[in-house]
C-alpha cells in the first residue's frame, strides 16, 4: 500500500496492528519499524513519524493492550446481575482477552517487570487489579464475599484466573474445553472468596 494512501493517523493504527501480527507470529525480536514500513509499503522512515523506535511500538502496543482489557473488565464488573454474576464476568473478560491476544499479554507482563517502566503502563497495569478489588469489596458489603483485604484477595483471585489463562493459552487444558475450565475454576474460586458460613 502506498504511504499516500494512509489518512492522516490511519498508518499509526495499520503499524500497530501489523506489530501484533509480527509479535504473534515471531515474537517482540521479530519486530522491526524497517520490517514494518516494508510490511505496509511506505517508505523506512514513515514510521518514525510515529513511534522513535522499537521499544516505542512495544510499548504502546503493551498500552493498547491495557486499555483493552481494562475495558473490558470494567464492562463485566459494571454489568447487570449480582455481584457474583459480576465476579465470575470478571474472569471470563480476563481469560477471553488472554486466549483472543496471547503474544500480546505475554508482552504486557513482560514490559510490567521492567526496570523503569512507562509511568502510563504502570497505572494501566494496576488497573485491572483495581477492578477486581472494587467489586470483591462491594461484594464484601453484601456478604457474598468474605472479610479481608479486597486488594489480597483481588491478587489470589487473579493469580487463579492468569493461571488457567497461561494453560489454555499453552494448549496445557488437554481435551477440557476452555469455558469448561473457566467455569469450573470460577466455581472453586468463588467458593473459596465466600469463605465459611
């Protein structure tokens, strides 16, 4: 495609999807801004425009990839229904999110332990967690979740569901269908957070 043919901001869109093409197919070494404008057609140094180098692409794909699945838990832990129905929502936004765009949360976590990392994606990473802790919290007032540290809990109960997510995203669930696994897993997690009666 020609570089004239791309609309004032619509190259800086077709680099990041290209991005996690390439991160998908071959992994963050695989991608290259010169391997990227090749890809879509422009000139070498259209990109820049954009993005100063690689670890600019990186980094704003990781900040895609926040944006995207805060997005969507904050969909599911505002959804309609008991705050149970919400929690389980929660789960199931995660793991689909994590079968939908394997390299991509690989690279999310990855750029989560970096040194310094983008302040941008440090907020954004916590995001998500944040989620979690909000609705166990509501639902610790309603007592369907038990008493404690809604933040601790938040951090087992995704600990729980990353979990199943690596397995599923690594062909690990042999014959078990995801969802299968997912409600199940769901079911012992949510026992667990109600805690005795």
């Amino acid at each position: 495609m020609a570089e004239g043919s791309y609309h004032h901001g619509n190259l800086r869109a077709a680099l990041l999807e290209r991005a996690e093409e390439v991160l998908a197919e071959s992994g963050a070494v695989g991608l290259s801004l010169r391997g990227l404008a090749r890809d879509l057609g422009v000139s070498h140094a259209a990109p820049t425009r954009h993005f100063r180098d690689r670890q600019a692409v990186l980094d704003a794909l990781v900040t895609d990839g926040f944006t995207d699945l805060n997005r969507r838990m904050e969909a599911a832990a505002g959804g309609p229904g008991p705050v149970e129905g919400r929690l389980a929502a929660l789960g199931r936004a995660y793991v689909g999110f994590a079968t939908e765009r394997p390299a991509l949360l690989e690279l999310m976590f990855t750029a989560k332990h970096e040194v310094e990392p983008d302040a941008e994606i440090r907020v954004l990473g916590h995001r998500s967690l944040e989620i979690a802790a909000e609705v166990i919290a509501e639902a610790q007032r309603t007592g369907a979740v038990r008493s404690g540290d809604a933040v601790r809990l938040a951090q087992v109960a995704f600990s729980t569901v990353h979990g199943l997510a690596v397995l599923a995203v690594g062909d690990l669930l042999d014959d078990t269908p995801v969802g299968e696994a997912t409600d199940l897993a769901l079911e012992i997690l949510l026992t667990g957070l109600r805690g005795t009666p």
